[in-house]
C-alpha cells in the first residue's frame, strides 16, 4: 500500500484564531492547482508550520508505520515555538512532550490538521518531481512513486533504485526478476 519510492512526509501547522481559507479541505480530494494555492496560503497565514520526513532507508529499517511516527514526531519539533496540543490524522501519535490526540480522518475535520496533509502532499510531490531529475528512467514526476503500470515496468526493466523502499513486495520482487535489462 503506498508508493514503493520516496520518503514518508509529514507537517505540523499552527493556525491562528483569524486563518481564513475556504478551499481547504483533505489534500487527497484537491487539484494539484488548488493544493499548489491552499499550500501558498498556509504558509502566508500560519503562525508555525513544519515539515519532517523518514527516509526509504528508515522505512525499510523500522517500517512504514514507525517510519510515519518518526516524520510526524520531526515535523513538530520542528515548529519554532511549542504547541498548545497535537491533533494526529490516524490512530496513533508519535512520541510528544504535548498532549496529543489520534483522532481518524481529523484532515476532513481539524482545519490545522487539513492544513498539514496540503503542506505535507505538495512538499512530497515538489520532492518526487526532484527526484524525477536524478532518476528520469521512473518517471517519479508523473506517479509520484506510487504503483502505477508504468513505475512497475520501470521497476522490473531498471531495477530499484537507492530511493525506493525495499521492504515493500514488488521492490523486492523486481531485485529478483531474472534477466533485467
């Protein structure tokens, strides 16, 4: 499940009392237009906002579960000044000197937390495309590194590359595939 390259991104947003933006919704459900505005427009009205990331190397070391954890847990230690709570999309929190709550499907529901998921997915794509440049033969700027026909042919005609995660079945299943081009 996920993409099979690329690392796990997450954000914390503080948003103040007078935050106003009315596209703002779970960046999944957005154009990559209105993510690209709503993510100009948090950064300009957040009082804070953070992004923190897990490597492919520290999915495959931990998993993509704990590897999620640790990119939540950077993003808000990073925030220049100490949140009041944390509010976490899912059913878990990392490790936080805060009070913090796991609440699920919290992007469709805490405006701070739908701020997050925008700044985290445009920060995510911007570094596929990135990664794009260093690796055009998978064409991460069009997938993204998720498990698309083409991305699984580059796969299995390339083999992986240091940016995808090896523990994940069909990274592991193309170092196998005999007589790889």
């Amino acid at each position: 499940r996920g993409p099979l390259a690329g690392p796990v991104v997450a954000a914390a947003v503080i948003l103040g009392s007078g935050f106003q933006y009315e596209d703002l919704a779970d960046s999944k459900k957005l154009s990559e237009r209105k993510r690209e505005e709503a993510n100009l427009e948090v950064r300009k009205q957040a009082r804070a906002w953070s992004i923190g990331l897990a490597s492919a190397a520290e999915i495959d070391q931990f998993n993509i579960h704990t590897a999620t954890l640790i990119a939540m847990r950077r993003a808000v230690l990073g925030l220049p000044f100490e949140p009041e709570r944390v509010i976490v999309d899912g059913n878990f929190t990392p490790n936080l000197p805060w009070p913090s709550t796991a609440t699920p499907r919290a992007d469709a529901t805490e405006t701070s937390v739908s701020a997050a998921s925008v700044l985290a997915k445009v920060f995510r794509d911007r570094y596929m495309r990135e990664l794009d440049e260093q690796f055009p033969e998978y064409g991460f700027g069009q997938h993204k590194g998720y498990p698309t026909r083409i991305h699984l042919e580059a796969l299995e005609h390339f083999g992986p590359s240091l940016v995808h995660r090896f523990s994940f079945r069909p990274v592991r299943e193309a170092l196998r595939t005999p007589g790889r081009t």
